[in-house]
C-alpha cells in the first residue's frame, strides 16, 4: 500500500517472469505513466486471484494495471474498485501479443478521463466470464 513509481506503483515485471497474488491487497499507489498498482511488461504473467486492487492511480494509463506486448494479466475473484487514469481506470491493455482474462471479478467505481473506465483494450485479447461490471465511468 501507498508505492509510488513512474511505471508500477505497487510492482513492476517483465521478461520471463511470473507474479502470483493470492487474497492480496494492493492499494493507494500511483504511477507517473502507466500501472497505478501494476505494471505488467513484455513476457510477465501476473495472475491475481482473490485480490482487491483499489484506490490506486496512474496519470496517463491503467489506474489498476496495466499490461503491453506480450505481458498477461489473469484475474480470478479479484476486485478492481476506485482505481483512476486518463485511460482504462482498472486496467489498460495494449499490443497484440497483450492477454487480459477477468473470472468472476469485479470492476466497481473505477475512472478515466478519456476512454475506458473499466477496462480499455487496443488491440488485444479480452476475456471476462462471470465478472461484473458495475458505475465505472469515462468523461
């Protein structure tokens, strides 16, 4: 709770690497660019299950996570709640070898300033199966 970094204000990961978060709590962080909790990098697979990631900002994309080239992100019971950026207040995925998949989570009350206040995608996978979508907003 209440990291702070240009890209990944709570981690950051990329190469061949994995991160597992289990009933986890990533909160009140922000980054200057992109991840307010987490960034999620080329040949990362950050898989968050039974995670609460709320509170947390970053100024230009992913308030939550957010996820480029070939990083994935797999969320299973998590809750994306309160998170803000200019684009994709939970999460921002983009680059085609990107892979977001969202089971029974939930994405409540999160913010952009520009376009997705759930979850903004450019051109790459995105899967949600059981989750809820609930007063997310984009000015």
């Amino acid at each position: 709770s209440g990291g702070g970094a240009a890209r990944g204000g709570a981690l950051a990961c990329s190469g061949e690497s994995s991160v597992s978060l289990h009933g986890s709590v990533a909160s009140s962080n922000a980054a200057e660019e992109e991840g307010g909790a987490a960034f999620v990098g080329d040949g990362c697979v950050l898989t968050a299950t039974g995670t609460e990631i709320s509170g947390n900002e970053a100024q230009v994309r992913g308030g939550g996570a957010f996820v480029s080239g070939g990083g994935s992100l797999e969320a299973d019971r998590a809750s994306f709640r309160g998170n803000a950026a200019r684009e994709g207040g939970a999460i921002f995925a983009s680059g085609g070898a990107a892979f977001v998949a969202a089971r029974d989570s939930n994405f409540t009350r999160n913010e952009a300033e520009e376009s997705g206040g759930g979850v903004s995608v450019r051109g790459s996978p995105f899967e949600a199966q059981g989750s809820a979508f609930a007063r997310n907003k984009a000015n």
